[in-house]
C-alpha cells in the first residue's frame, strides 16, 4: 500500500495500531479491571512492541 507521496503507509498503520491497542488495554486494566492483571502485562507489551516496530521500521 502506498501513499500519496510515494512512502509506505503499512508500517505507520502498524505502529499506531500497535500502540492504540496497547494503551487501550493499559487503560481498560486502569480503569475497568483494577490491579495486576493480564490486560495490564498485554497492553505494556503491546506498546513495547508497537515503539519497538515503529524505530526499526520507520526510523
């Protein structure tokens, strides 16, 4: 998938994806199911993930 000004737009859809969904579940652990759950190790992993894919693929 390209974009309009010829970069990839795939990896930025990923990254934002990522993150989005990792903070979701940090904030549904917060403020839905209080204390050290699985939403919580999730969403922390989630968001590792999504920075970690965002600075290899995107710089």
């Amino acid at each position: 998938m390209e974009g309009l000004f010829g970069e990839a737009v795939l990896p930025w859809i990923y990254s934002v994806g990522l993150l989005v969904l990792g903070f979701a579940l940090i904030l549904l652990e917060v403020f839905v199911i209080p204390g050290l759950n699985i939403f919580g190790i999730l969403g922390f992993g989630t968001v590792c993930i999504g920075v970690f894919f965002a600075y290899t693929r995107l710089g």
